[in-house]
C-alpha cells in the first residue's frame, strides 16, 4: 500500500482542513513514534493518516465512528494491523487495543489538538514558537483546549512505555517538522 493512495482516499472522504490537517498531524507523530520503536514508519504512518477517514460521516453517530471507516479500508485492502488500529481507536466502543500499533494510536493521537491549541495562542500562530515546557503546562490546565481528553493521554505510560514529557518532546517535534503543512 502506498501512501499517496491513501491519502487521496483520505481526500475524497474528508473536506474539512482542519479535520485534513490533524491527519497529517497524526502521521508525522505515529512515524515518529514508528522509528523510535524500531517499527515499520509507512505502516505505522498511514495508520495516522487514515485514523479518523469516518469522522464527518459519523459527526452525528459517533458510536458509528471508526466503525464505518475500518469497513471503508479493509474494502480498499488496507493491511488488517492498519484497519484493527483504526477499528479500536474510537474510545467511546471501549475496545482494549492489544498490539502497539494499536495502542500508540489509541494514546497518541490526541495530543495533536493540543499542540495545535498551544500554537494557535502564540502572537505568530506558529508551531516554531510553541515550547514543550508550554505544552507541558497547557496540559495541566483542564480548561485549555477542554475538549482534550487528558486520562487517555496519560495512559501512553502504560500502553506503550513513554512518559508524558517524552511524549510531548515527541509529538512536538514530529510537528514542527511538518509545520508548513499543517498551515503553522
Ligand atoms: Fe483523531
């Protein structure tokens, strides 16, 4: 499977840039996360990138959430680790992910928001201004970016052996690498 594939299936089915750009966000960081796991990046990559394929169709059934979108890409022949990993991302089904393909997506992919969050309160809007120890903060604060889900971060701990700051520095860098994509 080839990335440039999915990512024109991700075009097709997803309008919105902000929900376009968080993909791409959750690629940089789950490529990221791939080679410091010694693990394959374009697999672990297009996972990110496809993660959330569903989400305008299922706004209004979020229990329906990356139920049709895992459906979408074992059609399209994905490989099963992608379509499992997207399938036990939607927390609310309360699926246990097993693999740690699964679990890294499961954990890691809602930090984007609030990096993005941290960038969108700097005078330039820029990533390049953000700093991990802001984020760090910003995380501590339950009522900046709320709608971040905080506990399931904090599980990256337990679910794949990284702490909250070297997550941060992770994701972070991940990001900023990408920054002119990602409009910051
Ligand atoms: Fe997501």
């Amino acid at each position: 499977m080839i990335r440039d594939e999915a990512w024109q299936l991700v075009q097709s089915k997803v309008q919105g840039q902000f929900l376009r750009n968080h993909l791409l966000a959750a690629e940089a960081i789950m490529r990221a996360l791939a080679r410091k796991f010694s693990e394959d990046e374009e697999l672990w990559g297009i996972t990110g990138l496809v993660h959330d394929i569903d989400w305008e169709l299922t706004e209004k059934t979020p229990e329906q959430h990356s139920l049709v979108g895992s459906g979408w890409l074992k059609e399209a022949g994905f490989p099963p680790e992608v379509v499992e990993a997207v399938r036990v991302h939607n927390h609310m089904h309360g699926f246990e992910p097993q693999a740690r393909l699964e679990k890294a997506l499961w954990c890691a992919e809602e930090l984007t928001g609030l990096i993005v969050a941290c960038a969108l309160v700097q005078p330039d809007k820029k990533l390049a201004s953000v700093k991990a120890s802001s984020v760090k903060k910003k995380f501590g604060q339950k009522s900046f970016a709320a709608g971040v889900n905080r506990e399931i971060i904090a599980k990256c701990q337990e679910m794949i052996g990284l702490s909250l700051d070297e997550l941060i520095d992770l994701e972070l860098k991940a990001m900023q690498d990408i920054a002119p994509s990602l409009g910051l």
